[in-house]
C-alpha cells in the first residue's frame, strides 16, 4: 500500500482503521484496484512515475463523518483531499495534487435538502450531480432551470468551487457567482456556515449572501481552506420564451465594432443568454453547435471546400488579411457572426432582438438571420434538437467532440484545458491569436487557424485551447512543456488563466506575481492559520502547507 | 385676552463653553481676521416651501445679497455651483432652512476649510412663542437680542443679521431668546440660519 | 490629547512625529477641534463617556504614505480606523469602533483612475464620491452610469466594502466590484483578481482571479485597508419605466411578492422596489385614527373597506424597468399580465424617460438616484427636528408571509417596549439585493442621555428578536457591531472564531479597526467578550 | 495504467470469446435498468448527443446502443466502468457500487443467448 508522504505505515495502518470506524470499512478504499479508480482519467502524466495518484479513498456519508475524517487526519498529519464528483476532467479529475494523499470522496453525500420554487434556489450536498439535481426537479413539477456546464455528471458544489460556467443569463451561468450559502467543515474538524447560515435560525440562508462581517465564501473556492459540505445555489425561474438571432458581419475589423455592441447589449440586460462567436468565412462554429454537428458526423470546422479559401487562411495565420476580406465579400459570407440568446416574455424577447438589431445596423453590411422561437417548457421534440445546456438540461453531448466519430477515428484519451482570460474587445482577440498562432508556431503545435473565445462571464473573454492527452508519454510530456510555455506567453500579456489542472497550478499561481507574489504569501498566512497541520489539499491551487514549503526551499 | 407683554428671556446668556463640531459650530479657530469686516456672503439660500425663509430672502436680496432658492435639496446648489466654487477659493454663505441643508453644506464646507461661524435655532413653541437658540461670537449674539422685540418679522430680522456676521468669531457663545411668535402656515416647527465662513483651519480636503 | 488604548504618551508622540514624517505635517490632526470633525454626527453616545471619540486622524494621499502608517502604527501598536469618505452615516460616519484609535482619513486619496465605457467600468480610489464620479462622467461625455447610495456625498469603495445598496441594475454595491488593491496589516500592497498578474488586462473584467478569491475578506472587515477598486458600470439605457401594482387585500401580499420575486429572478425587474401600504402614510387620517383607536383594533376587512372606499390598495409596488422603449413597455406589459390573476389587481403606468434625460425632468424623479444620478435629497425630507439616526436593518425573506410576521412580531416588541412604531417602519421592505427584503427602522438620536440609553437597549433588544425569528441584520452602527456578530453565532460562533483566527495571523499587533464587526485582535480580545 | 491497459485487451479479449451465461433474476435486472438509466444512458443511449453511442457507431459496432447488444459479457462490462476506454473515464464505487455493477451486467445481458 502507498502511504502518504511523511507518515509512517504504521501511523497509516492505524488512521485506515480509524477511517474504517468513521465511516464503515466498505467506504475506505485501499486496494489498488480501487484506488486506481481515482486517478485523472485525463492525466497528461498518466503511466509516468510522477503520475498524481491517491494513497487511499474515505467516503463519508455525512457532515459528522467528514468531521471525523478531518480530525483523524489532523491527528497522524494524513494529507487529504476532497472531491465532490470527481469529474472535473480537463482540470484534473479526482486525483490529488500531493501524489500519497487520501482522497475523501464526499459522492455519498448526495442530498438534495431543498428545492424553493417561489424564491427559485436549492441546497445541495457536494455528492448531488447536475443529472441528480434536474431529476428531482422534473419530478417534482417545479418550474425551475439549473444552469448546467457542458458535461451534467459533475456536481454544482465542485463546478461552482472550481468556478466554472454554463449557458444561462449572466448571474446563473456564473456558477460561484450564482452561490448564496455555504457549510465547511474546516481543518481543525468543527462545522462553520457563512452568510446567514451563522444565524442559527436563519430564514434567508439561500437569499442573501453575505451575511454579516466578513464575507469570506470565495476563500473557499478554489483552495484548500475548508471542505464544502453544503451550499445554496439560486435558481433560474422557467422563462416565458426564447429566442435567438444572429447577427453576421462581413469584414475583419468588424468584430471589433461587434463586440462593442455586444458588450452594450450584454451589461444593459439587452440579450441574457450566452452569446456565441463564430466565423462563417474560417468555418468556427458557434460553441452551441459545436456538439450538435457531431452528431451529425460534421466537421466542426466545415467552412467552405474551397482550394482558393483554404490556402489564403493559411496564408493569413492567425492574422487579418485584406485578401480574406475580398474573398468573403465576393462570395457574401460573413467574416463573423455572433448568436444572440433572449429568455423572457415573448415580447420582450422581440422587442430585445429589434433594439439589438438596430444597434448593429451602425455596422455596414450587417446581416441579420432569424433563429428559434421557442414557448417554453420544450416540446419533447424540441428538446431533442436544442444545445440541452442553453435550456438548463444537463447532457453529455460535449464529450463527442473528442469522442470516436468520422472526423475523428483515432480519438485521444482526454484533454486538458489551457484557458486564459482576455479582454472582451475585438483587438484582444485579434492580439490574443497573433500571440499564440506565433506561439504555437515556435512550439511546433498543430493550432488551428483563428480561435475565438467563449462568452460565459458578462464582462470578460475566456480563450479556451484543448491539448489532447493521448496515450504516447512521449506526446503527453511535449505537449505539457509547450502547457507551461503557454502559461509564461499569455501572463507577458497581461492574461492570465482562470482555472488548470493539478499539474500546471503552480506554474499558473507563479505568475500571479504582483508586488512579490504578494498575493500567494497572504493565502499562506491563511493556510498556516486555520490548517496548521497542513491536511487539507495541499498544494491545492499552488498553497502548500508550511512544512512542504520548507521543505522544498 | 391675555396681555401679550413682550417676553424677553436670555438663557445662559454668554456662556462660553466650546461648542462640538456636532451642534454645527466649530470654535475659534484662528483670530486672523477683522472681527468688525462682515464675511462676504457668496449666496444666501432660503427654502422656497416656507413663508418666514421666503421673507428672509425678500430681506436679503434687498441689502444686496445674491440669492439661491431650494426645496430641501441642496445637491444641485452644491453640485452645479458651491462645489466648483469653493475648489477655487472658499467662500461665505448664509441661509435660513431646516436642518438637513445645513447639515449637509456644513460637512461640505469643511473639506474646504470652512466652518459654521453662527448658527441659530428657530424653533415654534405649542404655547404661541419662539425659541431662538442662538450660537456664535459675542458680537453676533449681542446683536442678535434685536431678536427680542422681533415677532413675525423675525426671519427678515435674520438675514439683516447674518448679513453682518463677522468673518470669524473671536469666541463661541451660546445664548437662548424666546419671544411671541405666531407660526406661518406654511412654516415647519423648527429652522436654522446659519453662516458658514472659511475660517483658515488647515483641514481642506480639496484637490485644486 | 487621548491616548489609544495602551500606548504611552511618549510613543504616541513619536508615532505622531512620524506620522506627520510620512504624510506631510498639515495631514496628520491632532487638535481638539480638528478631531472634533470626525466624530459621529449620528453618535448614539451624545454627552456620554462612552462615545468612541479618536484621538487622532491621519490623511495620506497615495498607497506608499498608507502604507508607511500602517508600518508606523505596527512599530508603536496603535489603533488605525480607516474611512474612506466618513459618510457612513447611520452606521458610526467617521468616528472608530475603539475610543482613541488613530482615524486613518483616505480622503485625500480621491483619484479617479480609468473610466471605461467600452466595457463599462471605472477603476478609483477610496476618496472618490459618487459626486466625484458622476461629474468627471459628465466631463467627459461617457455613456455610462454610476448606482450611487441615496446619499451621493459617500466613497464608491467605503460604501462597496461596507456592502450597501443602490437601486439601478448595479445596485448590490459589493457584488458589482472587480478587483481590488489593498494594504495588508504588514503594510504590504496586494492585488487581487487579475490585478495579482503584473500587467494584467483584464483587472476590471474578471473578478476571480486564479486561487482562492479573497476579496470578501476586506468587506466588513477589518484585514486591510483597500486603496484602489474597480467598479462595473451600468451602460446608459435607451429609456426608464416605472408601474405601480395594487392590491386590495391583506392577504393578497402573498401573490404580489411571489410575482415580484419571479420578476426579478427572471431579470425582468432590474432595480430596488419596496412593498408600500397608504396605511402608513395616511397616518394622520382622522378616520383611520377612529379605527385604530377601537377596542382591539381595527380588524382587517374593517381597513380593506376603508382603503376601497378612499380608492386605494392594501398594498402597492412600484417596479422599475431599465431598457429599450419598446422592450420596458412590453416588460411592463408581461408584468400586469402575471399580477392579473390577482383579484382587484390595478395597474398604473408611470412616464417613460429616455436618456440622456433633460435636466428639466429631474424633478419627476421621485429619486434621482433610481436613474443614476447621485444626489443629497435624503437629507431634505425634513420633518421633526433630527439629530440623526442608526438603523436597525435586518433581512426577511421575499415573501408576503414573512412580512407579515416581521410586521407582527417589530410591532409587538415595540409595543413592549414602549415606543409606537415610527412612520419610517416601511422603508422598505425593499429590494436593494437580489434575493431577500431589507427592511430599515430608523432608531432617532437625541441629545438626551437618558433616552439614547433607552433607545441603545432597545435596538439591542431589538436584534435580539430578529435574530429569535431567524433575521440577522446585513449591517449595523459601530455600537451595536457586536451584539450584531453576537447572533450570527451557529456552533458555538464558529464563523467569529474563523474572523478571529484569520485576523491574528493577519494582524497580530491587531491594529487595523480593532472591534470592527465584532472582530477584535487577542490582546483586546478578552477584555471585550 | 500498465495494469488498466492489460485489463482492458483482456476484456476486449473476453468479450469476443468468452461465452456470456447470464440468467440473472428479473428484479437485478430491473435495479440495473435504473443504475443503467442514471450512470449509462447519457453517453450510450439513444438520441443526439450521446458520445458514447457515436463513439461506438463510428468504430463501426452495431447496434452501437449498448442497451440493445446481445454480446455484452459481464467482465467485459466491469472492466470498461472501472477502467474507462479513451475519453470515458473510469467509475468509482462511490458512484457505480460492485452491487450497482452486478445489476447493469445483468441488465445489459439479459438478452443474451445461451
């Protein structure tokens, strides 16, 4: 048996049994079949000796039991590291970040304790999935949408923690933003809730959400300062209707006038659903279709079949080209296009679509196409064509993009996001791919043409890359080399990514610099004082406890 | 019907205890100025909803004063004008208003180094009198018993008052004068008429 | 001259000496009368020992100077108060938690940094009011706006770090700041967000940041001392509507506030309405007095019927749409639709007003601050002479049940003890933050001793019964901060011991507003539980 | 991994050759249709957006709906959901319990032939 690093097999062997008293023997796993069930299906260091694995996995079934896990630990300085779902594959999946550690699994924890229609919020345990959540509410009959992120298996407490986003209006597809509540049981053992929860007869814990005094829930999103043990999330209402249209505009430098526009669109409430780039011309899809047209057994890519067209993007790289621009006004395709979403009453919806209309008519050319009007709930057929996400419907559709398909026969094992924060202009996104088509160039990197970023947070881009993990450990090390060049690129333009995988947290907190790594050395100040022992997540988001840190330097 | 014999009462007539920032009056700060110049008065302001502070602007404009009407709100008077002014270079005001104005322009004044140099309390009694709760220099309180044989025209005596607040008050006093008054309709329960001077304390807050 | 709390006079005039090293002579006060000027003008301690009056105040005016008098107080132990305006007025205004602490005065700090109106953001320095904003977006012709607090004299980050509300789109002030520059108790600067980045882009446009998002901490805190935030503007909409919703029944608030709960969950409401009843403003009515003044009270038909008879609903809310002409309208129009299943619903539509508004329609506005317009107007209601006020302000849930309770349950506690519930009960309950009600009482200050004391019980007392109820207040004066933290006490005040624990490890001379929210460093620590 | 991977050829291996004999009662059956519904469905089901059907149409299996194989061998079956194949991770018994695992088998074989 493994045993985590700096405890004695025997201080082990007796933290297993106790572990074993806590929660029941059939729920602490040490086997190695069974542990290996808790390596990073997507780990670009798979099959390598420094491969991220667990030393063992305690699943508790409740608050009390996590309590006691937390406590044992503290007593024999076991490391450990929680996960809700363990499905946060591209960033890491359920395996620790300190290679020995104990992942505690809290999927048994699994209760959905509230579901509120009239104040559309629930309070879920880490263990509930999005799948879980949609269930109980399409059974129950409540008119309420969850906002999903692309794969439903995942849990709303480990999406939102690790803050990742979905398709809905901006204060819902903002998953920690969308939070209000939360229950942590902290290094030391004892339980603790924020917000109003520390009012023990609160009667508005999932209505407001900072409660008094400090205002502390971030601290545990993407840390290693407590173990979530419940939160509150708040509810989009079932809408009215839907709509959508997209706008298509002809030339290069028109993405810059509409994005402005957008943006005005976006912040004044205008349009609330995500909206979607794409660029007809250099065949992007929309992200919305992305799914969809493999099911097809489409290319995602599929601009049009041309000799003429194919050789002047590869000439252009990831630059403006005026030959591009005549070519796309010869043949009347739009240079890009942005799909609009509406949710609301159904004429309001249309009412928000002829302002947004009107607005991009400051732009020459600009070509309006129609899209879906939906009353809402779905039909059933409806719902079988719709982008399930954008309706609050969990799917795992996403997963065909690197799924065996006709475009794709020899599918890679997994992936691993690179995905940097932009600003949300037209020029930045122009900059953003001259500096990584540049990038990939001097990395010998097979990147596509042109990239556009995805929309999920109202006031910011978000520029996501896949690098494939495949099986060739050779292919797996080059391309977390050119990872971490990529990191040290986009942070020497000002970008900095919003979330990784274990492997590359340091190297992304490392850039984080400002004023001497200012900001690193107060969530050490923190870490030392509510987890002295160091047990919970070390390494975590680049904080290690104290003892590694000095062991390291 | 009662004989309506005038009633004079001075209530701790003189008593020169310092006055907190709170009760609008800053003391002494510096004795720089001529006590006798009176402080220039950039505008004088009145409520428009009240008869008596109407009649104190009628007063005013006739000794010369540029007058300024509000309904309460000072923030357009501060915002469009005082504001941009006072960045240049602090100077006087007076008026006649309920409390809240005051307390606002008060706290905008002394990021420019400005004080409340004289303040009066009008307040109408249920019994038909006045109470006049005066603050301010010696000086001004002594001029400020005229108040005692004042009535209706109490308000107007007023601005004729604060028209001759000297620039800066040699030492802060307290005084209370009590007369019949009958209540204007449209007048509320209580008011005050201040004046607010730069008084060369170095406390300016304001970036020029 | 006050001495803070264990410091010699002796090391106190070197930290004086010092501080006026690092700040300039002319920005550290130390006379009576200039720190006269930052006492509480809403003190509930007036005439009283007790009233926490500093001893000093210092006024830098950039990030270095704050932070060589954080490493000044660090040297000599003594207590820092930051403010950024000292408008909190209601709340404690500039005066410390502590009596004697050293007010450190950010007001000269008031630089505006950038305004953005491509991607609607401002980025400023505590100094900078709501006033100071607006007039340089004015200057400036920027299309955006700002959402000032009623009282528009206050700091945009005073007011965001103290969690207040406005009433446009942008109204829950701390949630609509990203990124932060702040002064750790060491006196170190730190960046958070995406300002932790050297050079970063995105600083105003993502709030998150990479690892733990700590921002929260310096809000009702006292952990450090923000220098610089950054804000995200509301674009100016095309128009404004408002439509006012009646109801005729008592019973019929449940509906209506389940109705303006979708609404505003659905995005469709954007700014703060608040639950109106003519019950309260027709207090003088000699008719409705002869009711109230029936054995046992009126009883609910009894007022249904009045207020049919006088024309007017039990209830009534105003809902504010902000958006194109067309799209308010049909907004307003779904809105009428959804409250028509209530039975005698009526429905009135106010002006449209499109922007840029004409200064002459100004006056329309009930409150200008509703469109973004910063203004002083609060303080010209006028009334009874005031010598101020703290509120009492607790959040209820968005139903029509839990109103009523709230209002059953205040009244009764009022009524026990003493004191008739004032006309300013029904300020709100208003909707300021998406979620909940916040319901404000204001407690008057008087220049008596004897009833302050009174009135300082009952607030207490009053805290207590909210918190019986499952209310905790979302706010509160410097006096009450820890009987307020006091409630939020679940397992054993776990969530206080975290503050503390935090706190030492942050500030272990604990000189950064000792006491704030009920927050005190372990020197001082026993002395006040 | 070495380990996953030799498991893995060795179910391919199984599934090909070894014979499948389940008959396994009609309530196992019954509780692996909704341990199927809940942990399977959403990538092997039927409908658009189901990777794992495609996955498997792509490669050229028919039926690619797992639900309608007749070949499907119970190790065949366990060694896919604890080791994952390409981007299907592997499931964890906090998830899919051995007791859960048995019933999926035996509904994905109930129609086996002998």
């Amino acid at each position: 048996m493994r045993v985590p690093p700096g405890v004695s097999a025997s201080d082990f062997a007796e933290a297993i049994k106790q572990f074993q008293e806590a929660v029941g023997k059939e729920w602490v796993f040490t086997s190695a079949e069974d542990v290996a069930l808790y390596r990073d299906a997507y780990s670009p260091l798979m099959g390598e000796p420094n491969e991220l694995v667990a030393s063992a996995a305690v699943a508790p079934d409740g608050v009390e039991q996590v309590q006691k896990v937390v406590k044992i630990a503290n007593r024999y300085k076991i490391p450990i590291y929680p996960v809700s779902t363990g499905k946060n594959l591209g960033y890491g999946g359920s395996a620790p970040v300190l290679s020995g550690s104990v992942v505690l699994d809290l999927k048994r924890m699994n209760r959905i304790l509230e579901v509120n229609e009239r104040n559309a919020y629930a309070l879920v345990e880490p263990g509930v999935s999005y799948f879980d959540l949609y269930r109980y509410i399409q059974e129950k009959g409540l008119k309420l949408w969850v906002d999903v992120p692309d794969p439903g298996w995942g849990s709303p407490i480990g999406n939102s923690l690790d803050r990742g986003g979905g398709y809905l209006m901006p204060q819902y597809r903002n998953h920690f933003d969308s939070h209000c509540g939360m229950e942590v049981v902290l290094a030391n053992g004892e339980v603790m809730r924020t917000g109003m929860g520390a009012l023990p007869a609160a009667q508005t814990w999932q209505e407001y959400k900072s409660g008094f005094g400090p205002w502390i829930d971030g601290m545990f999103s993407q840390s290693n300062f407590g173990v979530v043990t419940k939160m509150g999330f708040w509810l989009m209402p079932e809408p009215d209707a839907y709509l959508s249209g997209t706008v298509i505009v002809p030339r290069h430098d028109d993405l810059i006038p509409l994005v402005n526009t957008l943006n005005y669109l976006e912040n004044t409430r205008v349009t609330n659903g995500m909206p979607d780039l794409a660029s007809p011309l250099l065949g992007i899809p929309m992200l919305s279709e992305f799914a969809a047209r493999f099911d097809q057994g489409a290319t995602p890519f599929d601009r049009p079949q041309d000799a003429e067209l194919t050789a002047l993007i590869a000439k252009a790289g990831g630059n403006m080209s005026p030959e591009l621009d005549d070519y796309a006004q010869k043949k009347g395709i739009g240079y890009w296009s942005c799909k609009l979403s509406f949710y609301g009453a159904t004429k309001a919806n249309a009412a928000n679509w002829a302002y947004a209309k009107e607005k991009f008519s400051a732009i020459p050319g600009v070509k309006f196409e129609e899209g879906d009007v939906y009353k809402l709930p779905l039909t059933a057929e409806q719902r079988e064509k719709v982008h399930k996400p954008q309706f609050g419907i969990p799917s795992l559709a996403m997963f065909s993009i690197g799924a065996r398909s006709a475009m794709n026969p020899e599918p890679s094992t997994g992936h691993m996001w690179f995905s940097p924060i932009i600003p949300r202009t037209g020029e930045a996104i122009f900059e953003a791919n001259r500096v990584f088509a540049q990038a990939a160039k001097e990395l010998g990197l097979p990147f596509l043409n042109f990239n556009l970023p995805s929309t999920y947070w109202e006031r910011a881009f978000i520029f996501i890359f896949a690098f494939p993990v495949v099986k060739d450990i050779e292919t797996n090390k080059k391309n977390v080399a050119s990872f971490r060049k990529l990191i040290q690129v986009a942070a020497d333009h000002g970008w900095g990514e919003y979330r990784t995988a274990p492997v590359f947290q340091d190297a992304i907190m490392n850039t984080y610099s400002f004023n001497n790594h200012a900001l690193l050395h107060f969530h050490e100040t923190v870490k030392d004082a509510i987890d002295p022992n160091g047990i919970l997540s070390a390494g975590r988001y680049g904080i290690w406890p104290k003892h590694v840190r000095e062991a390291k330097s | 019907m009662a004989s309506r014999r005038e009633f004079l009462q001075i209530g701790v007539a003189a008593l020169a205890l310092p006055i907190s920032a709170r009760a609008g009056l800053a003391p002494a700060i510096s004795s720089r100025a001529n006590e006798s110049a009176p402080t220039p008065l950039y505008k004088v302001i009145f409520d428009e909803r009240f008869a008596s502070s109407r009649a104190f602007a009628g007063e005013g404009k006739r000794l010369g004063a540029s007058i300024y009407g509000i309904k309460g709100d000072i923030t357009d008077l501060w915002f469009n004008d005082l504001d941009a002014r006072w960045k240049k270079k602090p100077v006087g005001i007076a008026g006649l208003t309920e409390h809240g104005p005051l307390f606002c322009l008060e706290r905008l004044a002394w990021d420019h180094g400005m004080r409340v140099v004289y303040r009066a309390d009008h307040t109408y009694r249920p019994d038909g009198y006045m109470e006049h709760e005066l603050s301010g220099s010696e000086r001004m309180l002594r001029e400020a018993v005229d108040l005692s044989s004042s009535g209706p025209d109490w308000s107007s005596r007023t601005a004729s008052l604060l028209t001759r607040c000297p620039a800066s008050p040699a030492q802060a006093s307290k005084m209370t004068v009590v007369t019949p008054t009958a209540k204007h309709a449209d007048d509320p329960e209580h008011l005050v008429s201040w004046v607010i001077a730069p008084v060369g304390a170095a406390r300016k807050f304001s970036r020029s | 001259m006050r001495l803070p709390p264990g410091v010699s006079s002796a090391d106190f005039a070197d930290a004086i000496k010092q501080f006026q090293d690092a700040v300039g002579k002319e920005w550290v006060f130390t006379s009576d009368e200039d720190v006269d000027l930052y006492r509480d003008s809403y003190s509930p301690f007036w005439h009283e020992d007790e009233e926490p009056i500093p001893s000093a105040a210092v006024a830098p005016d950039g990030v270095e100077q704050v932070q060589a008098v954080v490493k000044i107080a660090n040297k000599y132990k003594i207590p820092l108060w930051t403010i950024s305006t000292g408008k909190n007025l209601g709340y404690g205004g500039s005066a410390p938690l502590l009596g004697s602490s050293v007010v450190l005065d950010l007001k000269r700090m008031d630089r505006i940094l950038e305004v953005n109106d491509k991607n609607h953001y401002a980025l400023v320095e505590p100094g900078v009011s709501y006033f100071d904003l607006y007039r340089y977006i004015q200057d400036n012709n920027l299309k955006v706006w700002i959402d000032p607090a009623d009282p528009g004299w206050g700091s945009l980050i005073g007011n965001a770090v103290d969690r207040g509300g406005g009433r446009t789109p942008m109204r829950d002030h701390f949630d609509a700041h990203c990124g932060m520059e702040v002064v750790l108790p060491n006196g170190e600067v730190m960046r958070t967000g995406m300002g932790a980045l050297p050079g970063s882009k995105t600083w105003q446009q993502y709030r998150y940041g990479f690892g733990p998002y700590v921002n929260g901490m310096f809000s009702q805190s006292n952990l450090g001392i923000v220098t610089k935030m950054g804000f995200w503007l509301f674009p100016e909409p095309e128009a404004y509507l408002t439509g006012t919703v009646s109801v005729p029944k008592r019973d019929d608030l449940g509906p209506l506030v389940a109705g303006l709960a979708y609404l505003m969950n659905s995005s469709i409401v954007l700014g703060t309405t608040s639950v109106a009843s003519p019950l309260n403003f027709l207090r003088g009515d000699a008719e409705l007095a002869a009711l109230r003044a029936k054995p046992g009270g009126p009883s609910t038909q009894e007022l249904e019927h009045y207020l049919q008879e006088k024309n007017m609903g039990y209830w009534s809310i105003e809902l504010p749409f902000y958006g194109p002409a067309k799209v308010v309208a049909a907004q307003w129009e779904y809105a009428k639709e959804k409250f028509s299943g209530i039975e005698g619903a009526t429905f009135k539509e106010g002006t449209l007003h499109r922007f840029p508004v004409d200064p002459k329609e100004l006056p329309q506005f009930q409150n200008s601050v509703a469109v973004g317009i910063p203004s002083l107007s609060v303080f010209g209601v006028g009334g009874t002479r005031s010598e101020g006020h703290v509120w009492f302000s607790p959040i209820v849930p968005m139903t029509g049940e839990a109103v009523l309770e709230a209002q059953q349950v205040f009244a009764d506690a009022y009524k026990e003890m003493g004191m008739s519930i004032g006309p300013l009960f029904f300020l709100g309950p208003a909707s300021n933050y998406p979620r909940c009600f916040l319901v404000l009482f204001g407690f008057p200050i008087e220049h008596d001793v004897e009833k302050n004391k009174k009135n300082r019980e009952n607030f207490k007392r009053l805290i207590k019964v909210a918190a019986e109820h499952g209310w905790g207040e979302y706010r509160t004066h410097t006096a009450f901060m820890e009987t307020v933290m006091d409630t939020y006490s679940f397992n054993n005040h776990a969530l206080r011991r975290f503050h503390e624990t935090v706190k030492d490890a942050l500030d272990p001379n604990g000189i950064l507003s000792p006491g704030k929210c009920g927050i005190w460093p372990k020197s001082m620590r026993k002395a006040s539980a | 991994m070495k380990n996953a991977r030799v498991g893995l050829l060795l179910a391919l291996s199984l599934m090909i050759t070894a014979p499948a004999f389940a008959a396994p009662d009609q309530d196992q059956i019954e509780k692996g249709h909704k341990v199927y519904d809940k942990w399977c469905f959403p990538c092997h089901g039927t409908g658009l957006g189901k990777p794992g059907t495609d996955s498997l149409a792509a490669r050229g299996q028919k039926p690619a709906v797992l639900e309608e194989r007749t070949d499907l061998t119970v190790p065949a079956i366990k060694t896919f959901v604890r080791h994952g194949v390409l981007f299907m991770p592997m499931f964890r018994k906090t998830e899919v319990s051995d007791a859960d695992l048995d019933a999926i088998a035996a509904y994905l074989t109930r129609n086996n032939k002998p």
